[in-house]
C-alpha cells in the first residue's frame, strides 16, 4: 500500500495541462527505451478479434478470446512431444517485482507489462526489446494487493493498459509512445486499475479495483481513437438491498440478522455510494447477443456488515449489460451481504453447457473463492449447477467476532484471480485453487475516506497446513474429472491447447504441463522466481512457443524476479 512515482530516465516535452480530474489528460510525450525494429505491424482489426478463438499464431486477448476460455487450438506441442520443450529465451524486465501479466503476441511482436505499469514490446522469436514504455506515475496511488498490472491490450494501431493512479492510456503499438491518457477516477478516494483492458467495437472497456477501499465500483467504456467516456455501469446499485437472501449460491444459510439489517437500513440509508464492488479481470463478450458479462468482487467494508444492510448488489455477483449502452441486463449473486471477503473475482467463460434438462445452451462459467466452479445460463444468468468442491469446506457461514473465528475456504481461499481455461472438446473447465486457514475477526470501522477499509482482519493460522491444486470440473456434470495437490496455494492462471494439454506455474518456480484429459505430469521447468502469471501461446517462424511471466506475487509473498520466458521443442 502507499505512495509510488516512478520517473522517466527522459521527458520530451508536455502539451497542455489536465483540465479537469476525470477529462482527457494532456499527451505526454514520454521517452521510449530502444529503437524501433519493425516496419508497421499489421493492424489488430476488430476482424482478427472475432476470429482469434480459432488462431494459431497469435495471442491477441488477455484470456485468448472474447469468451475467455484461454484454450489455444495449436497442436505442435503435445503429449507426444512435450518432455522436448526447452527454453528459447527469456528476457528481464527492469522491474523485479510481481508478474501477473498475460504476454499479447501480434504478428511476431510480443507486449508485456510489469508492476508499475511499465510496457515492453518484444520480437517474440528471440526476446529481443523492440521499445520500452514507462507510465508517468501520479503523485497518488492507492491500490490493493500489489502494485501488479495484468496486460495490455491491442486494437487498431494502439495498445491500451489500465494504471495504479487511475488511469487508461492509449499507446502507439509501433513506437510505444503515448497516444492519448484519461483518467478513469480519483486514486485518492481509493481507486486503481490493476485490470487489463478489453477491446471491442471502437470501444475499451476497463473496470476497476479499490473494493477494500470504500469505493463505488464500476466498469466504463471509452472511445478507442479518443479516450471519451461513452457510458457507465456501477457495480453497486442505488437500490442494493436486493431480495434480504439468506442462502448462498449453494443452498447454505449465511446466518443472516435480517431484522437488524432492516433497522440499520431504516437509520443508515442505503450504502451504495462506498459498497466497493471491484472489477478486477476481463469481461467475456457475447457477439450474437451484443452482451458483456463480468463479475463484481466484494462489498466494503469487506468483514464489518452492520453498516452495510440488504444484499449489496451487485457485489459477489456475475453481471451481465449490453455492450452498446452499458444498461443492465441480468445478474446471479453468490454470496449476498458478504462479510467474508470471498469475492468473485476469476473472470467469467462462455461456452456451450447442458442444462439441467440434458440440452445444450449458451453457459457462463465461473470459478469462485468459495472453491466451485458456477455453471449458469447465459440468456438470464440463472445458475444450472455449482460443480463438486475443489477445496476444503469446514464452518460455513460462521460470522467473524472480534476475537476471530475459524472457517474454510478462507479469504484466500477456492480461485482468487486467476483465470480458468477449459477445453471444449472435452467439456472440461481448468481451475487453480488455494487453501490457507484463516480466523476471521471483525472490529467496527467508520468510512475513513481513501484508505483501507477492512472493517476487521483475516489471519492465517500459521500452524496449519497450506496447499494448492489443480482440478479439472465436467461442466456439463459438475463432477470432478481430475486433481493434482500442490505444496503451496496455487495463484495466476492456466491454459489449455489443442496438443492435449494444460500449462500452469507455481510460486515456488515450477512451470509445468499436464495430460489434459487426466492430469498427468508430463513436463516442468524450475524458474528463479514465483511463476504466477497465466501462460500464453504463440507460432512465429513455424515454431509454437509457450510463454509465462516469473516474477512472484505480493498476495502469497512469492519470490520475486523480473523473467518473461519463452519455450519450444528442442530437437
């Protein structure tokens, strides 16, 4: 937590001044490292984004395509041959500090960003920078859970990233030099953009973080070309009571005093204005329905819920709004009046399901904190199923005391961010999992404008055991296909590939690959830090490469390191 600036080595000039805190910030020319060693790249068209589920030599979405299912259909690496993968280069970063960026690959070039929101660009056969981008960070920068940033984004001519002081920049993908900046909130108040943006239809949408700071969550779309505000759509309704739910998703009473509640609503009013509600990952977007659905994270403050009557929609909850006008179209809620911090998080995937009468519709997927994988309708956000739990359930709903009180998943617990991957072929749905005990303790806290808003602590205990896993869900069934135990508690992300398998990091620096259909371990490489970044998958020069970043994680306190690697098969 803090403040943070980071200064240009070189500042060219400055055109104009900021006119107002949330109008388009004055283009700063700002100094890029290294030359440029490329002619024009070619274009990102809103074409080669509609079609990039089926592309085999490039990476152009943070989850691989619109529907997020980080499955890459490239089949040269496969079970057969991957004990030859090797790596083919790696490349430092001038930041040792968390990785949680997704490599873009664009016709051979290859876009990272680190903590701090710096940017490279890379010839992705050899690793070799192209030009190096640094944000002129603010004065004020408040943000949780590490200065990480999770990507750029290509569209047109320009690559976008969202910054930890609040901001969207537009910068040009040939030279890296900034094209346009608007600032999306005030940091002040407790806003920060860790998210990578998306792109589509002339539009970016970015949402943002700061649930664990009394902000009121959104998530925006701007003009691609100009940086204008086209519409909003809060995470936290002006009418958050909701329905007083006293189950969660999975049918288990949450101990609820709705009485209380009800007398607080009457004296405190509705919370909505500081109810937080995070967006922290891409949205999946629906192409025929013109539909973007996303999930929102916890309520604030995240354990003291007495001054935050009613369910507190929409936090804890897949959202889904109409892409052209941002207005609302459907939401499911998991957890209503969280105290808990178990967030939704993961990004949602769409895909083909079977519903719970045996025919095939239009589904969204995600995988939560509390450790289930939610399967739901796609055309009202109903839920069909909620899979088998990939992780230890003890103690549920038990409320926090100020003495502290113990219940699984913890606030860690189930998937944190990281995204899934699925593999539709085989309808199976790839998730990462924690498990870290915790006592939850809960202390009244009055709004304290900005700053971090807890309303108590969770605490791991520190005697008891911590591990991780990866499981493979049946969508279709909810049964559990598959699982591998990890020593430590697993957090980045996953991917799948048309060659049969998954690829997933782990903080202690194994990189690995595992059989697809039954989760056996058929390669690995021990990087120098925490791999807990999601992989990625590319082609340049008739070769599939994979790659990760490793650079550790603030959350679980992994090493750090500074290493975007790439491999391929060796002969």
């Amino acid at each position: 937590m803090g403040n943070k600036r980071i200064n240009n080595l070189f500042l060219n000039l400055f055109v104009g001044w900021c006119i107002a805190l949330f109008s388009i910030s004055s283009v700063q020319s700002q100094e890029v490292g290294g030359g440029t060693l490329y002619g024009d790249m070619l274009t990102v068209t809103q074409d080669m984004l509609d079609r990039a589920a089926s592309d085999s030599n490039n990476f152009l979405h943070t989850n691989g395509n619109y529907k997020q299912t980080r499955y890459y259909p490239a089949r040269q690496i496969n079970v057969g041959n991957v004990d030859r993968l090797q790596r083919a280069w790696t490349f430092e970063t001038e930041v040792v500090e968390s990785l949680e960026t997704t490599p873009i690959i664009v016709n051979g070039v290859m876009y990272v960003t680190t903590s701090f929101n710096h940017v490279y660009a890379l010839n992705a056969e050899t690793g070799q920078e192209i030009w190096h981008y640094k944000h002129d960070m603010g004065p004020i920068t408040t943000y949780c859970c590490g200065p990480n940033n999770r990507g750029v984004f290509p569209y047109g001519d320009k690559v976008y990233m969202g910054t930890l002081d609040a901001k969207l920049v537009a910068l040009d993908a040939k030279t890296g030099r900034l094209a346009w900046a608007t600032q999306i909130a005030d940091p002040e108040l407790g806003y920060s953009e860790t998210m990578a943006p998306t792109a589509v239809d002339g539009k970016i949408l970015i949402g943002t973080n700061g649930g664990e700071y009394g902000i009121r969550g959104f998530v925006k779309a701007y003009d691609a070309d100009t940086g204008k505000e086209l519409w909003t759509f809060h995470t936290t309704a002006e009418n958050s009571v909701g329905v007083w739910a006293t189950k969660d998703a999975t049918g288990r009473d949450m101990l609820r005093d709705i009485r209380a509640e009800k007398a607080a609503l009457k004296k405190l009013g509705d919370p909505y204005k500081t109810l937080g509600g995070g967006v922290w990952q891409n949205m999946a977007i629906d192409r025929e329905t013109n539909t973007v659905y996303f999930v929102a994270g916890n309520p604030s403050p995240d354990l003291y819920g007495a001054i935050r009557p009613g369910d507190n929609l929409y936090t804890n909850s897949l959202v889904a709004v109409d892409l052209s006008t941002g207005k609302y179209k459907c939401h499911f809620q998991y957890i209503a009046h969280d105290v808990w911090d178990l967030d939704a998080v993961s990004p949602p995937i769409l895909t083909t399901v079977v519903d719970d009468r045996g025919n095939e519709v239009k589904g969204v997927l995600h995988a939560g904190k509390t450790g289930y994988v939610y399967v739901h309708r796609a055309k009202d956000c109903s839920l069909i199923r909620f899979s088998e739990p990939m992780v230890v359930q003890e103690n549920r709903w038990v409320l926090p005391t100020p003495e502290g009180e113990r219940m699984l998943p913890g606030a860690n617990g189930g998937v944190e961010w990281s995204p899934m991957a699925i593999d539709p072929n085989l309808g199976l749905a790839y998730a990462i999992n924690l498990h870290q005990p915790m006592t939850y303790h809960v202390e009244a806290t009055p709004y304290p404008g900005g700053k971090l808003w807890l309303g108590g602590a969770f605490k791991v205990i520190a005697e008891e055991q911590q591990w991780g896993n990866i499981t493979a869900v049946d969508y279709n069934t909810g049964k559990i296909k598959w699982k591998v135990k990890t020593e430590q508690p697993m957090i980045g992300g996953i991917l799948a590939t048309g060659g049969g398998l998954v690829f997933t990091g782990e903080g202690n620096g194994w990189f690995r690959a595992f059989d697809s259909k039954t989760g056996e371990l058929l390669w690995q490489y021990k990087a120098n830090a925490g791999v807990n970044a999601p992989p990625a998958s590319y082609n340049v020069g008739g070769n599939q490469y994979i790659v990760v970043g490793a650079g550790g994680n603030v959350q679980l306190d992994y090493k750090r390191g500074n290493e975007i690697i790439a491999f391929k098969l060796g002969r």
